[in-house]
C-alpha cells in the first residue's frame, strides 16, 4: 500500500526533502496546494497529532516534519507502517486495514491476496470515490490495477504475475455488521479526532501516546 506514497518508505528517516521540493515547486506554479509532499511517517504524524487540511502553514508542517523525524527514531519502520495502516480511513465506517479486509472480503488481513490487497490499497486516497462497492467496475478496478502495475515496476510482480492479477475481478464479499454499533463508532473516532486536534501540542506527551489503534466492527 505504500508504493503510491513513496518508493523510499524503508530508505528515508521521516521526510523526502526531493518530494517536498516538487510539492512546493508545484503549489507554488498553481498558485495554490495542490500536490503533498509528505512521506508515510510525515502523514501519520498529521493525522494523529495535527488537524488535516490542505492549508500550507510553515508552523503546521514543521511541527509535521519534527514529529515525523522522533517518530522514525523511536519506532520501528514496520511498526510504523502497522501504525499508519491502523487509522486509515476506507469508506462505509471503516476504519484500519484489518476491519477493512473484514468488511470487503470477510477475512483476515493476512489472508489477503495480493489482487484484494490492491484493491484495499486504492481506497484511502478517496474512500467515496474508489470504493469498491459503489464504482466496482471504473474507478477502483483502475486504481487497483495502477497499484498492480506500480509493484511490476519495482520488482514485486513479475509481468506475467501483473496481467494475470489484473484480469481477476474485485472478489468483493462484504460482511453484515452491525449499523447502529458502526455509527457509534465513527462517531467516537471522530470525537477522539477533533479533541486530540484541540488539545496544546506537547512533543513529549505525543510521543508516549502514539501507540496503534485497532478497531475490529462486526
């Protein structure tokens, strides 16, 4: 899930200074933000500890960039990436890879194919847009089989392995659950959001709270 974020995950500490120079570069002959350049690390500190607009403030991605820097220093890359797959948004309620992987193929993450993967994989960027279940055929097929192409590219798929992954089909099975239960918890997640963004930013206080959130919906 990470390649369309970036190709470096496991090579950078925290910040991609070449993509963060074309992001501003480009925001800059725009006029206006229109490509971010944050790393994986850079958008789970955003998303845990800041508020998540698209307004470019220098004191808002510094702090960004900090948190990001101590957060590669004191975790895992692994964990890191758990961390950030964790509180991924994947549309209908579903929050985390493993309710995701529950919700849209009723399994377990791990028992995910590399197709399904994918298929998860082109959601977070737009959740309502690339769902699976509201535009099966158009525009989560495509993203999934970006994705697909992007592993063939890097070394993950070979060609054959590529083709053969794109021509399956999206092997949707959703799960029932629960509605009130999923509308008390997004509720609750959302809840947690706006309080954790309202709250004075202690560095130290951050770090000791940014342990992984699992939700499990049935």
């Amino acid at each position: 899930m990470w390649l369309l974020r970036t190709s470096f995950f496991y090579e950078h500490h925290g910040i991609d200074a070449q993509s963060i120079s074309r992001a501003v570069y480009r925001d800059i002959l725009a006029g206006g933000k229109v490509e971010g350049g944050s790393t994986i690390t850079q958008q789970l500190a955003k998303n845990i500890f800041l508020t998540n607009d698209k307004t470019f403030l220098r004191k808002k991605k510094q702090k960004e960039v900090i948190i990001a820097i101590n957060l590669e220093r004191d975790y895992s890359k692994d964990k890191l990436l758990e961390m950030y797959l964790n509180q991924l948004y994947f549309g209908h309620g579903v929050y985390g890879i493993q309710a995701a992987a529950n919700y849209y193929f009723s399994k377990d993450v791990k028992d995910l194919t590399v197709s399904e993967g994918a298929t998860l994989a082109a959601m977070p960027k737009a959740p309502s847009s690339y769902s699976p279940v509201l535009h099966p055929d158009k525009k989560n097929k495509q993203r999934r089989d970006t994705i697909l192409n992007l592993m063939n590219e890097q070394g993950y798929l070979s060609s054959t392995e590529t083709v053969v992954k794109k021509g399956r089909t999206l092997g949707i099975h959703l799960k029932k659950r629960n509605q009130k239960r999923l509308g008390w918890t997004a509720m609750l997640i959302s809840s947690l959001k706006k309080q954790s963004q309202s709250m004075p930013f202690h560095m130290n206080n951050c770090f000791k709270a940014a342990i992984p959130l699992q939700f499990r919906l049935i």
